[in-house]
C-alpha cells in the first residue's frame, strides 16, 4: 500500500510496483513523475467516463464560471479528478486565477475564485446548501447519487458548468516493465470480464466490470488532462 502519490512514484521510479490502478488525474501525475505508462482503461459500476459538475444554489444569482470571480468554491480532496483537478484547469482555462482558502469562512481577493477542500461529497453538497460556499463541484455520478447529493439539497441547486468527459480509472505500469510482462498482463485484464470465475475479484477491485484498450480520443483527453494538472499543481 502506498500512502500518498508521492510514494507510490517512488515506487514505480525504483521498480517495487509494476502495476498500479488510479483515476485519471493522478495516473497523469504518475506518468510525468514516474514515467509510467497507460495500460489499459477501467470500467468501474458500468462506468468508463465521468466529469465534474459546478452546481450554485438556485438563488444565488450565478450563472457561469465567470461569475465565480470573488467567491468561493468547495473541491473534495487534491486526489479527485472530477473533483478537484478537471474543473481547476476548467477555471483556469476560463481566465480565473485560483487562491487556496484557509477555511470557509475565509474570502478571497476580489480579482481571484476562493477554493476549499471540503473532504468528501456530502460535505460539498452541504458547504453550499448553507451558504458557506458559493458553488461545489462532484461528479456527474455522485450529482445522481442520492447519497452523496440528498434529493432535499438538489432541488435547491442548479448546474452552471460541466467539464469535458475524462476516463473513469485507468491501469498503470512502470515504464520499463518487461514488455513480455505487459503483454501477458493486458491479455489477461483484457479477457478478465468474460471470466465467470474473476467476477468476484473484478468487484472486489473497485467494482470493475471490465478493462478496455487505451483509444485515440482518451489519449487526447488525458494529455490535455496531464497539461492541466501541471498546470493546476504550478498555479
């Protein structure tokens, strides 16, 4: 087990990992950090792509993410891609300039958007229902998830944003993995949901329904993804 991002690219940088599964945008981390490479895409609940949602309150007056300038926004953790590191680079795209808060009743400067970590998606849905933010973000998946987004709460909230989709998890490996290895290892995963005898060991693994070749289009949203994390993590 690895505590942290940075462990786990220590890992991978000295060969004691060959193989790791994240979401999107630390798998991108991995790969400009340690070197490692992407496998294969992860199916997880039936899902392969997901993005973040911006969501106000309905009466708050705010309608697009240029309207966020001097106000807050509540992120869930620095781990979260459609959380956290998809819509920052969406408002940095957009012009703002992002300032980390120290709590939520902190403010920003008039001329930048004000973020939180506000740890988990209940926690979000409920810093902007009670005003203590003015926006949130989560996924497109836990905005349908009534536990994670109380149908009471949503009825008083409205989207004024979503990011571009961006695979759901991906498979990682070490950049100088024995080719013979990644072979044989992607044939497996890749054969693994028609296996009735890995179905448990799928679900166990994060609820996978099945592994799928890396396309042209998840290539070209995880590097735009890979740019915008280096940016976030500069800015």
């Amino acid at each position: 087990m690895a505590r942290d991002v940075q462990q786990m690219t220590s890992y991978l940088r000295r060969g004691r990992v060959d193989w790791a599964t994240e979401t999107a945008g630390t798998a991108m981390r991995l790969q400009e950090r340690a070197r490692a490479r992407p496998l294969l895409l992860t199916e997880r609940g039936g899902v392969d792509r997901y993005r973040g949602v911006f969501f106000v309150r309905r009466d708050s007056g705010l309608e697009k993410l240029a309207d966020l300038t001097g106000r807050t926004v509540a992120f869930q953790n620095t781990a979260s891609t459609s959380a956290y590191f998809a819509p920052a680079v969406e408002l940095l795209d957009a012009g703002q300039r992002l300032e980390i808060l120290l709590s939520p009743m902190d403010r920003p400067a008039e001329d930048s958007v004000g973020y939180v970590f506000a740890r988990s998606e209940m926690n979000v849905a409920t810093w902007v229902h009670k005003g203590l933010v003015d926006a949130g973000v989560v996924s497109n998946l836990d905005w349908e998830d009534i536990r994670r987004m109380p149908p009471a709460f949503r009825a008083d909230f409205r989207i004024i944003h979503e990011t571009p989709d961006y695979p759901r998890a991906l498979e990682m490996v070490r950049g100088d993995l024995d080719p013979k290895v990644e072979a044989r290892l992607r044939e497996v995963l890749l054969q693994a949901a028609n296996d009735p005898d890995a179905r448990e060991a799928l679900q166990l693994f994060f609820r996978t329904t099945r592994f799928m070749p890396v396309d042209s289009a998840s290539l070209e949203a995880l590097d735009h993804l890979r740019q915008g994390v280096l940016r976030v993590r500069e800015q």
